[in-house]
C-alpha cells in the first residue's frame, strides 16, 4: 500500500511489546527493516525473531532510552545492520501511577527520563543519520493523556506526553532544512501488555467511555504512523494525529446517547 516505505531502515524504541510492536510489525509488512528497542534482552529477542520474516530483518538492540548512550548505540546499529537510518519512533514508555502528593523525585524523574529525555536523546543521536537519509522521518508517541485530557495519579506521566509535543514543534522547525518531518500519534487506551497492567476495572470503565466502544489495537496505531511515514506524507510536519475512537469528543457519557 505505501510503496515508498520499501526498503527504509527503521528504529522503533519500546519495540519490544504493545504499541511499539504493533509499529515493527507494520514496518516490516510494508517492506521495511527495522530495529526494535527495550531493556528486556528476553523478550526483545523472542519478538526479533517473531516479526523477522524471509526477506525482511527485525533485529534487537538492548538499551534504556533514558540513557544518552545507550540511545548512540542502537542508532549506530541500525545504521550498520540496515545500511542507514530513514524512520525514527520514539514509542518507548511508562505509565506507573502516583497521587501527587506522594510522588516521589526518583518516580519523577524516571517517568521524564523515559518518556521525554529518552525522545531527545533518541533523536539527537539519529540526527546525522537522518540528514544523510534526505527524507527523514521522526514519529513520536505521545498520547491523549496531558496534551489534551487529565488523569488521577498520572501527572508527570501527562506533563511528559505535553512535553513531547512542546519537544515537537521546535524540533519539526528545527530540522525542516534538512527533509526530516516530526509528527506526534496520540493514542487513546490501546490493548497492549502495559494497558493490561492496569486491571480489569480500568479497562471496563474506558471500553464504556469510548465512542467506538472498544479499546484500540496495536494495528490501528501502526497505520496512522505508517501514513506519517510515507513519502506522501512528506508535507506534513509538526502536527499530531489523536487515535482514540472518539474517546476525547464526548461532552459526558449522555451525549455518547
Ligand atoms: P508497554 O506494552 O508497556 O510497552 C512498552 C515498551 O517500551 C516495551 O517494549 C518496553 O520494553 C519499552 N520501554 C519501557 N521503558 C523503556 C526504556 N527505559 N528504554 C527502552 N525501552 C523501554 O506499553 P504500550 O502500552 O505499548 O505504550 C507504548 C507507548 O505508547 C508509551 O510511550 C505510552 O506512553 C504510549 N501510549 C500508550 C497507550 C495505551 O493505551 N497503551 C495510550 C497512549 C500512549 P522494556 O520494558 O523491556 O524496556
């Protein structure tokens, strides 16, 4: 469907599982190699070796995104496995909970040191790459959550997906000279293992919220990411694409009637 993605070199942080796996996946079957990133080595190389197929590779690299290093490292192996790097997504992270009053500096921290610095370090490192690639394309993942709704105990978690935003537009600016684009997907509550981590109840609770009324798939979020990284998409930078089912657009549960 979208020729132009054949044969890009793609890296996708948090490859491993959930959203991020549901982007590999989607690169590969339009024709694309891809490297996937998680600090897991156990479960990255058993989706490695699940989403390579005959003539495309997925290939592991373990490294925490939250480190400047580690970032360096998976760019460069991207680069040396698939001949140069095209397609950036920035897709690892983590939704742990804390009231605010209880929040800790560490848990702060670690929620922005993933979420947020690992965006910056992530893209710093691919940007020579990216330059050299003449059609760059940086995709993040931000979610519904801070830049446009609020949730109990998720306030770093909020401020970092706004953040990644702010971090967008700057950047989109910033780096048009040189063909990249940078574009943000925005999910609403996606069925992946994370999800899953947070209960039974929760998942009722938004299924019930949801227009469409059901939680999104890892596939929906691969498509809307694959359109962003087409050539024919090519005009499109600095914008966001919230995949939600209509979650954000109801007034109340009445008015979804
Ligand atoms: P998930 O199922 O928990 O998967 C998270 C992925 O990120 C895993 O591959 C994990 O691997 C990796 N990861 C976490 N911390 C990392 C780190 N420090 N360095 C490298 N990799 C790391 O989560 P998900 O639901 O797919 O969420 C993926 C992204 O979508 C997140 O940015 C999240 O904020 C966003 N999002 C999700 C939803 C949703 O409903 N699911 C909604 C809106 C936005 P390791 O643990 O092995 O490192």
């Amino acid at each position: 469907m979208f020729t132009s993605i054949i044969g890009r070199s793609v890296l996708v942080t948090g490859g491993t599982k959930g959203i991020g796996k549901g982007l590999a996946a989607g690169f590969v079957a339009e024709g694309a190699n891809v490297v996937i990133v998680g600090r897991d080595r156990e479960v990255g190389e058993r989706t490695a070796a699940e989403l390579t197929t005959a003539d495309r590779t997925v290939a592991f690299v373990q490294g925490d995104v939250s480190a400047a290093g580690d970032c360096a490292t998976a760019v460069a192996a991207a680069q040396e496995l698939h001949g140069g790097l095209d397609i950036v997504c920035c897709n690892a992270g983590i939704f742990p909970a804390a009231p605010l009053a209880e929040m800790t500096p560490g848990q702060l921290g670690e929620v922005l040191g993933i979420n947020l610095m690992g965006t910056f370090f992530i893209v710093q490192a691919a940007l020579p790459a990216l330059q050299r690639s003449g059609r760059g394309r940086v995709i993040l993942t931000s979610s519904i959550t801070g830049p446009i709704t609020g949730y109990s105990g998720w306030s770093h978690y909020g401020a970092s997906k706004a953040g990644q935003l702010g971090f967008m537009r700057s950047a989109a600016v910033e780096l048009a000279k040189y063909g990249i684009t940078v574009n943000a997907i925005m999910p609403g509550n996606i069925s992946t293992e994370g999800l899953a981590d947070l209960g039974d109840e929760y998942i009722r609770t938004m299924e019930a919220s949801i227009p469409l009324r059901r939680l999104g798939t890892i596939k929906d979020i691969a498509s809307a990411a694959l359109f962003l990284a087409t050539e024919e998409a090519g005009y499109i930078t600095g914008q966001t694409l919230v995949i939600d089912g209509g979650q954000t657009v109801p007034e109340s549960l009445e008015a979804m009637g």
